[in-house]
C-alpha cells in the first residue's frame, strides 16, 4: 500500500500529537504560567493533584488520527471513551478543535483560557478528572468501565451514517459488561444500522497490575477476535512519527473493509473491522522518578510525579517533562493554537465533540402513539374479569412500533424475555434483530429485525438502550424485576448523568429510561427462590428526587396509563413493576386515568367508610398486594359490617413521600385526608417493608403496619408465597384484629377462623400441589352483595 502522509503531514501531526500531551499534562498540575514563559514555580502547581495519566496519549493519538480520516473522508463519527478515567484527553482535544471554547465561552482559545482550563480539571468548582456530560462529544460517563461499547451499538441502531469509534482499556476490557458487548456486531444491519468500530487500547496496565490481554499473545488476541466476529488489526510501537503512518494506513484499510460492507449484499456472519492498538502506559511522559521506571508500567496509571512544593527537585523534574512538549512551537504568544495546527481538525459538526450524535436532544424526534384509551378493557364492575395485564399491554406497544416504523426511533430491548414477559402481540409487527445464521424451527429472528430480544445479557441490552436513547431515539427495557438488579450500577451511572445533564442548558433534553419489571416476586411458583427480588425500587429510591418516578399498577388499565405517560416524558428514569399472569380487573378506563394522575386514592367499591371517619386503613401498592387487601377488607366486612374500612391504592409510589423532598409527593394535608392522622394503617407492599417506612417516617400517623416480601418462600403454589410472606389476605385480617380494640373478645372468633383457614391451606397444598379452590376462584363481591357472617 502506498504511503498515506506526507513528511510533512507527519511532522504536522505530531506537533498537534504533543499539543495534546501537553494540554492534558498541564491539566493534571497548573494553575498558572500555562505556556511555561517563565520558570515553573511552586505557586503555578495545584496543591491537590488528581487525575489519570497512563490512557491519555493512546487517546489523544487515536482522536489526532480519527480528525484526519474524517475531514479526509467526510464522516459522520462520535468517539467513545472507554477509559473514561483519561478525561483530560477528551477536554483536551475538543479545546485543540474549538468546541470546548464554543460550549464554555470563559474558556477561551487564549492564553487566560489555557489558565482556566487547566485549573478547572480535578479542582473544587471544576470538572471531574474522567469523561463525564460536561465534555462535549460524550454519551459515556467513564468514572465506571465497562459501558462504552455497549453505548457504541446502542448510538448505531438506526442510524446508517454514523460511525461510533469506541476505545476500549485494556483494564475496562476485563469487566462483565464489556466482554459480553463484543458480541454486539451480530446485531447490526449494515444497510439500517451505523458502524462500530472497536479500538482495543492495550497500553499493559490497570491500577496496579498487567491487564490480561496485554500479555496474551497476539495470535490468540487474534483469534479471539476472529472468533467474536472482527477483522483484528494491529498496531503497535513507540515511536510516533513511525507510529503515525502505521496507524494512518491502517485506518485507510479499515474505511475500505467499512465500505465494502456497507455496499456488499451480506447481512449476516460480517467480520467487521476493529484494531488493536499497542501504546507504552504513559506515552511520551517521564521515563523514570525517583529511580522508579514509570513510563509503560502501572505506575503511569495515575500521576506519574507527585510533587512535593518543598522539594525543587519534584518541581524541576515536571518542568522538564512539560518542556518536551516545546510548547513554543504549538501556541502563538497569545496562546491561541497555531493555524497550520488548527486546520488538521473537521470543522462543524464533523467536529467529534460537536456532532449532534452526542447531544441526542438535538436530534430528538418525538414519537407518534395511538390513544392508549382504545386499548383499555372494557366491564361494568371491579373484578368481573380476568386479563393479563402484560399481553394486553403488548398490542399498544405493537401500534407504537407500527406508528413509527418509518422513522425508526422506536425500540423494545430485553434480553430473550419478551414471550416469558407476554410481550406477545409485538412480534405482530416487528421481527427479532438477529444476524447470525436461522434455523426453520427459528421463530421471529431476522438480519432486518428491529427488537432486540436474542441476547441474553441484561448489560448489553441496557447499554444499548441508553445509548439509542443518548443519540435522540425512544424505547423501554423489560426484564424479569429479580435480574434488573445486574444493571444496578449502570442504572446509578444513568441516574447520575441525568443529574448532571439537568444543569448544562447547551445538553438538550433525551427521552426517559424506562423500565418494565415482570416475572416479579410474586409469580414465582416454577422458578422459586432465585428469582425473587423487588429490591431494584430500593435502590432507585435512592436517586435524585428530580429523576427517578416507580408505578405499581394494580390491573391493565392502570398499567396502560402509567406506560403511556412514561414513554412520553424526558431525562426521567420510569419504572413499572406489572403482572403478567391472568389478574382481576379493577377500574375501567375513565377510573383508572383519574387513579393514576393522582396516583393514590380510596377505593369507594372496596370500602365502607362512606366518607366518614374510618376505624382502620387497608393500603396497598402492587397489583398481587392489591387484590389480597381487596379480599381481607371484604373477610373484615362479612364478619363485622358495622367497621368502617378504608381501602387506599397507591400507584405511584413517591406520592408517599413528602413534597417537600419529592416532586410527586403529597402535601401533609393530602396524605392525612387519605390515610388520617390517628387510624391504624395496614399496608401491604409489593416489595421489602423497609422502603415504606423510609418513604413515610416523616408523615404524623405512626401507625402504620407494613406487610412486605420477607425473603420467603421457594418453589411453591402463589398463595402459599404471599402466606410465607404474610402478605396473604388471612394475615392482613389478624393483623387488623390487633388494632381494632372496640372489637373486645369478639375477634377471637376471626381470628380463628384465619388460623384455620392457613392451616386448611398449608395442608391443601402439600397434598394437591395447587392452592384452594376458594383461593383460585375467588371473586369480589360488591358491597350489597356481601353476606353477613
């Protein structure tokens, strides 16, 4: 192959090559002198110095050589830092290219900018030391490893132009989350999807030790690669000026396998291109300190000279290092970048750190719905019909699919669950992306499919998510409720970006992160123990209050009216918890869109309090909670018709929480007039007990009992776990007999007849293996209808 740069491109780019080192380098320790016009001093030095050293010239090499294809080529391309901890490269490069400035104007391209820029970097009042929002070009917060490259393929669905270049550390290449992403490529369409284009960045060390692939061989990196489906290449040295045609003709070859692709007719079993790039930890920084080697060994990880402002000698030795950057030959005297320099990067949007790609709200097209209304269920009295709520909740996903299929920013992502989620009715319309090889006996898969459905990983599919969502697109993640908490930490590294984000004006709004937990705790009898855990609202809970929103509808209707919400809101993170097995339905269209705009309220048809003054509350949130609290008020009432039972629903969960620290919680007053100030609360909750008292703690009645999961039960009928659990209707009644003192001795006779009715059960069970029939039949009875005991 002929030579791709010129001596003189070379020389060029490696000025701009060191004019990157040396920005990333000043960003670590100045706080003055940034052009180094007079002799360093122990005042120019921050007195705290944090940050990252060791990934930042690979990606300030990489980024200077991507600038090149791109304005050489006009791409369409965003950079992914997988890194993340290097932040300063990224700030670095996008200052050299002038985005940076245009963003943050008071960091001018100037020598008082330089200043500014450099003091900001790990400094009170500043900027994080790794890749976070407040760096043009990023959708990957890098202070957590293991997401970038699942965000790469997530950025590409649907977007055909886009060349999504994600540079994966060595030491982020080792985490779960990555290694299950390199698979991702058997999910692109080369005709409807973008390009992903791994840049394995193995410079040998983590923290304090080798990483793993930079001591594997190259010929079982290469078949590794091979294996996942890529076309490996290398590129390795020290020697920049070498190193730059090396890299530069391999980028050439990698376009040409890109295009080649792109316009050939396969769509399945493509081996895409990818490098691996081979870089000394630490590149072109101090050789050794201290009579310890530092370049290319772990101790380049961090910062590579502490300083010690009593000691010259430490302050010498940074001078000289920053020195052999020759800053002089890079800056002009006003510290603006040199023009010669400053034409090596894209103009524009073509600009990494200003392509519309990473600010997704730019490109955010809002969906088209059908009237959610149309697809509730229609009946004339709570609970005399059975539905599962999810398969109901299917077909208007299916006409959200089918509404927008032309403008293709619509995606269901979960991990080969959507038919055990009763998701059925979605593969009415739309097919499993799938690019591997298919069998007859395959059902819904295709290279032109659009859900993703086929990989059994919920950290890739999340990753996908937010970064489809990251890039301006719309859709929602379903999941079994006890393995959504695998992506805990990436929901938290989510959570933490919308935080940010909510506070940078130039980051425009993204559609929310919305989340579908079925297969929950409570429809267990054929998995058991192992797939029990509502813990996951726990954990959200925890979030800014600005950010997180949890709905527990009780019946399809609710659910429907909560989905319908959710899809449509922005830089929130929904959850829904549903049901999927068959359920009674309890409100009708018109009660369920009030119900669930208030998001808590008394139910009149399972009550007889009558407005008055009740001597006990039955509350409830969830939709198997539900329907045990609706059957215990109606034991209550057949045996004592003269106690007053309010029955309250909660759908949205954070209604119970103060307003004065959530938005969507009740006033005092309001959460008085439902719940009293002074009567006895039974409340039964869909998951731990823990997190309605830590809602309500603050609320005046303290007499709230909450039933809850407990960490019971196994394999086992589903009345026998909400049993085990106490959340069954005959522990909710003898638990109302202990605060319903004006009963006297006469409760002991319900009280009885519940203890007979669990001992009735217990032995049902272990006899039969499926619960009573007055459990499986049951059915509510209105009010008038009740019989008197």
């Amino acid at each position: 192959m002929e030579k791709i740069l010129t001596d003189e491109m070379i020389d060029k780019m490696d000025k701009y090559f060191r004019a990157a080192n040396y920005l990333s380098a000043c960003q670590l320790y100045l706080l003055d002198n940034p052009l180094l016009k007079r002799k360093l001093l122990a005042s120019d030095i921050k007195n705290t110095i944090v940050g990252h050293w060791g990934t930042v010239p690979g990606q300030n090499f990489i980024y200077l050589h991507l600038n090149r294809i791109i304005k050489e080529h006009d791409l369409n391309m965003i950079y992914i830092s997988g890194p993340g901890h290097g932040g300063n490269a990224i700030v670095s490069n996008t200052y050299l290219e002038g985005t940076y400035s245009e963003v943050y104007p008071n960091i001018s391209e100037d020598e008082l900018g330089l200043k500014r820029l450099f003091k900001q970097f790990s400094f009170p009042g500043g900027i994080s030391s790794h890749v976070a929002p407040e760096v043009p070009g990023s959708i990957n917060e890098g202070g957590e490893l293991g997401y970038s490259l699942s965000h790469a393929f997530g950025a590409v669905l649907d977007n055909p132009d886009l060349i999504a270049v994600c540079v994966v550390g060595d030491g982020e290449a080792e985490t779960g989350p990555l290694a299950t992403s390199w698979k991702g490529n058997k999910f692109l369409n080369p005709k409807s999807d973008g390009v992903v284009l791994p840049i394995l960045h193995l410079n040998g060390y983590k923290i304090a030790n080798p990483t793993v692939m930079a001591r594997t061989s190259n010929e079982e990196l290469e078949s590794f690669f091979i294996g996942n489906g890529y076309k490996p290449y290398f590129v390795e040295g020290d020697n920049s000026h070498k190193l730059h045609e090396y890299m530069a003709s391999t980028l050439e070859l990698v376009l040409e396998d890109i295009k080649k692709i792109k316009n050939g007719e396969q769509l399945t079993n493509i081996k895409w291109p990818m490098i691996i790039l081979k870089t000394p930890k630490g590149w072109t920084g101090p050789k050794e300190v201290s009579g310890k080697i530092i370049e290319n060994t772990f101790r380049a990880h961090q910062v590579p000279i502490v300083i010690d402002k009593n000691n010259e000698e430490s302050i010498n030795l940074l001078e000289t290092w920053l020195r052999s950057y020759k800053p002089e030959e890079l800056f002009d005297e006003f510290g603006k970048l040199k023009k010669e320099l400053k034409e090596l990067a894209p103009v524009g949007t073509r600009r990494m750190g200003s392509n519309p790609n990473a600010n997704g709200g730019l490109l955010l097209k809002d969906l088209r719905f059908p009237n959610f209304r149309d697809y509730c269920l229609e009946f004339n009295e709570p609970g005399c019909i059975e539905a599962q709520d999810m398969m109901e909740l299917g077909k208007y996903v299916r006409d959200v699919i089918k509404l927008n299929k032309d403008n293709k920013n619509f995606r269901v992502f979960g991990p080969d669950e959507a038919l055990s989620n009763r998701l059925n009715c979605i593969f009415e319309e739309e097919k499993r992306s799938w690019n591997c090889n298919t069998l007859e006996i395959d059902e819904f898969l295709s290279p032109n499919g659009r859900i993703i459905d086929s990989y059994l990983s919920e950290h890739f599919c999340e990753g996908l998510l937010e970064g489809y969502l990251l890039t301006g697109r719309h859709g929602f993640m379903h999941s079994y409720e006890a393995f959504i908490r695998i992506v805990d930490s990436m929901t938290s590294q989510h959570a933490k970006w919308l935080k940010i984000v909510n506070n940078l004006s130039w980051r425009k709004d993204i559609s929310s992160l919305n989340y579908v937990l079925a297969s929950h705790v409570w429809q267990q009898d054929h998995n058991g123990y192992t797939h029990q855990d509502p813990g996951f609202l726990n954990h959200l809970v925890t979030k800014k209050s600005d950010i997180v929103r949890m709905y527990l509808p009780p019946d399809t209707n609710c659910l429907l009216s909560c989905f319908d919400h959710c899809i449509k809101t922005k830089n929130y993170i929904n959850v829904i918890v549903a049901s999927k097995h068959p359920r009674p339905q309890w409100l009708t269209k018109e009660e369920a869109i009030i119900h669930c705009t208030k998001g808590v309220g008394i139910w009149q048809f399972a009550s007889n309090d009558y407005g008055q003054d009740p001597d006990i509350v039955l509350a409830c949130c969830g939709d198997t909670p539900t329907l045990e609290t609706i059957a215990a008020s109606e034991i209550l009432r057949d045996f004592y018709p003269t106690i007053k039972v309010r029955v309250v629903n909660v759908v949205d969960l954070m209604r119970l929480e103060s307003n004065q620290t959530h938005p969507h919680g009740l006033t005092d007053d309001e959460y008085n007039e439902i719940f009293t100030t002074n009567k006895p609360i039974i409340f039964n909750f869909h998951g731990y007990p823990s997190l309605i008292h830590q809602l309500t703690y603050k609320r005046k009645n303290k007499g709230l009992h909450v039933h809850g999961y407990k960490e019971e039960g196994t394999i086992t009928t589903p009345f026998d776990m909400r049993v085990q659990n106490e959340i069954d209707r005959y522990h909710i009644v003898m638990d109302a007999l202990r605060y319903l003192p004006k009963l006297g001795n006469t409760r002991a006779s319900l009280y009885e007849y519940c203890q007979n009715k669990l001992i009735e059960h217990k032995e049902y069970i272990r006899e039969y293996g499926t619960d009573l029939d007055e459990i499986k039949n049951w059915k509510f009875k209105k009010i008038d209808d009740i019989e008197i005991i």
